[in-house]
C-alpha cells in the first residue's frame, strides 16, 4: 500500500495518507506499506547509517523511552532528532523530545550531559506540562491541520502511549520490536 502527505494532503493516488486516524489496525496489519512524508522520510533517511533508530511520538512515547534507559543504562550515547518542518524548528517534534529526554532521565539530575537543543525541549515540557494538545496544536503544523479540516488527527496524535509498539528503523524499513511477554 502506498501512504503518505504532502503538505499535510494525501498524495493523489495514494491509499492512505499520513492521518493516525486513517492507519488503523484493519488497513495496516499484515501489509507493506510505503510511506513518504513532508519531513519524517528525510529525518529517517537522515539517521540510516545510525546503529538503532527508534521513531517515537506520543503515541508510544513510554516504549521508546524504555529503550532510551536501557541505552543509557548501557552507557551508550542517545541522539534525538526531530523531523522538523522544511529544514527548520518544530514545535511539536521539539516538546516530543523534551517529554522523551525527560522520560529517559526520570529523576536524575540531567543538565551535565545533555546539549543545549535537549536542555531547551525539557524547557518546552515546563512551558506546556503534560498535556500534548496544546503544543501539537499551537504548532505550525498543527495549525495548518486544524485549518484543513484535520483536528481530529491532533487529538488522536496527543494520545499518550495509545499505541505501546517500539518501531525500529534499519535498511530502509520500519518494523516493529517484538514486545517481551
């Protein structure tokens, strides 16, 4: 199946877009699907030479978090991209890492070893708290979704760990991690 936007529109042709509401268990189990987005194919493109990249959003947000303390708890060194919007800053990517640097770290005291990019995302997390509609929403992204008729997706997207799968990103391709039973 083909699936993905274009300036936040499906791609003509294409069975799916990007919607969360249109990626439901029905039209996604069990099939391939190629995916091309406005920005989240050239991040992961941009991380495929990476050892592990894990994409993470509120939806799984707990799962990828788990990952990155066992990383941690590795001694290995953990790199947070955002996708960004046209090469640039993003609201939404920028408060889903801080909500993710902060759910890495927990209680440790954090500022020694994090950059400035990951101090000033824990910063967004204390501006918006817990809540993920607001700053999706106030987002140019989630600007431009609302204006498109698209609310609904925001409200899906703010969702925290709806979706408790640990994707993984290697030669190309998303898979999911198996979860342990």
């Amino acid at each position: 199946m083909l699936a993905g936007e274009q300036n936040c529109i499906r791609i003509p042709g294409f069975q799916l877009g990007n919607s969360p509401l249109e990626m439901t268990e029905g039209a996604v189990r069990g099939k391939t699907i190629i995916v091309t987005t406005s920005n989240g194919t050239k991040a992961l493109l941009a991380c495929q030479g990476a050892h592990s990249v894990y994409p993470c959003a509120a939806v799984n947000l707990s799962a990828a978090a788990e990952k990155g303390r066992e990383l941690r708890e590795a001694d290995q060194s953990i790199l947070i991209v955002c996708a960004g919007r046209e090469n640039a800053f993003s609201l939404d990517d920028s408060y889903c890492a801080g909500r993710l640097v902060a759910a890495i770290l927990g209680d440790r005291s954090p500022r020694r070893s994090l950059n400035d990019a990951a101090i000033a995302c824990l910063d967004l997390v204390r501006r918006y708290g817990g809540g993920w509609r607001r700053p999706l929403a106030y987002s140019r992204a989630g600007r431009e979704l609302i204006k498109l008729g698209f609310k609904d997706d925001i409200r899906e997207a703010a969702r925290l760990d709806a979706y408790p799968v640990l994707p993984h990103f290697h030669e190309r391709r998303v898979t999911l991690v198996p979860v342990p039973v």
